[in-house]
C-alpha cells in the first residue's frame, strides 16, 4: 500500500517546506512507498478533506494524519517493527524539545532571513496570498524585511550552538546514526536551500558536514529536489 504525503510546492517545482521535509524523511526512515503530492500555497481545496488548511497532510490507508509531529508519531506507532524515529518515550519528549527550541530560537531568524526569497519563489498565483498573509505576520512589507535580513543571518548561526556543540562530537544530533531529532533541523535547512542561495552555515561549521551527510540519506532524497547547493 503506498501512503501519499500532501507537501508544498513552489515555483519551478521546488519542495521547501520544513514541515513537510520532516514528513518525508520520516517515512523514508520507516522504509514506507510514499506517493507526493504538490500543494500550492492557495490549493486549500486539495486538503479540505483534512477538515484544516496545513500541510503536511499524510494519507496512510483510512487513516488522515495532519501536522508533522503528529504524522511522525503516527508512524513510530504504527509502524513499531520498522526503524524507530524515537527510539523510547525518552527519545521521543527529547525529540519534542528539540522541536521545540528548533520553532523558538532557530526559525523566527531564519524567517526574517528568507521571507522575501521564499515570495520569490512561490508560484506566481500564490504570490499575492503569501504576501498578504506573511506582511501581517511580519507587521512590515517584504522589501522592509529583505533590507533588514543581513541583521539576522549572524542570530540565526548564533542559535545553532547547541547543535554544533553536538555535532562536533558526533556525526548526527542523535548519535551515530540519524533519528526524527536530526529530520527536525534539517527540514529547517531544506527550507533554506530550497529558496535562497544565501550560505546560511559556512563550509568550516560542524553543521555544514553533518547536513551534507543528511542529504546522502535514503539515497540522497534531499538532493533530489530543486534548490540551492553551497
């Protein structure tokens, strides 16, 4: 039985949404056929089955699973005898921490990096949608944000510490081998290169090493999409 995964898309193809590289990742760790399927920005009606308006949605025989932290449960439960995403409760309120810090310390930066460039590349039927909805969020125009998102780039790096700290002492956030924590921050990255070709961590960052071995994974998923490269 294939599952499908309800994702965003964007101009020229791209697939950027951290959320839904978190999804993807999870189901290539449990080793799951998965069929995806491009949502833009406007296409609520595409998931209006879900009863909500966000992606990732996953479609795994009856059963209809939104947001990504739900779909990875979802799946370490359901799926026990596949490679665990958590490992044990422990790993698992570990990984929501780790959620957890990735949504307050590392994406509001990030967001003020990227805001305009992801604009730039959403398809040009949804661009209207995203700069309405995002300007409200912001409280100022995309062009007032791009101007000042050189101010973020070092607060962005800045709030990767904890993660470099690791890294350097390891390949992966969760050892030796990578587990839902490490899809977590990379989805954040995938976002990054999916929209900008802004080096957000430098060639000499532990990070930098440890994402380009999360691209190879699952033979090499997160190149296979269109995005940036540095």
């Amino acid at each position: 039985m294939t599952s499908k995964l309800y994702e965003l898309l964007g101009a020229d193809d791209r697939r950027f949404s951290p959320y839904c590289w978190r999804a993807r990742l999870a189901l290539a760790h449990k080793k799951l056929e998965t069929e995806y399927v491009p949502v833009g920005f406007t296409e609520k009606d595409k998931i209006a089955f879900s009863g909500q308006t966000q992606v990732p949605v996953l479609v795994d025989g009856v059963s209809t699973i939104c947001d990504s932290w739900d779909i990875a449960c979802y799946l370490d439960d359901t799926y026990a005898d596949a490679p665990t995403l958590f490992g044990d409760a422990v790993g698992r309120a570990t990984a929501w921490f780790v959620s957890c810090w990735n949504e307050t310390e590392v994406f509001p930066p990030l967001f003020q990096l990227l805001a305009a460039d992801i604009h730039a590349h959403a398809r040009p039927e949804d661009q209207a949608y995203f700069r309405e909805s995002r300007e409200k969020r912001l409280g100022q125009s995309l062009e007032q944000c791009a101007e000042q998102a050189p101010n973020y780039l070092e607060p962005f790096r800045l709030s990767l510490r904890p993660a470099r700290h690791v890294l350097k002492h390891q390949a992966f956030l969760c050892g030796t081998s990578p587990a839902y924590a490490d899809y977590i921050l990379f989805g954040t990255f995938q976002w990054a290169r999916g929209v900008s070709p802004l080096a957000v961590i430098k060639r000499n960052d532990p990070l930098h090493a440890w994402r380009d071995r999360m691209l190879d994974l699952f033979d090499g998923l997160g190149r296979s999409v269109t995005a940036y490269d540095y």
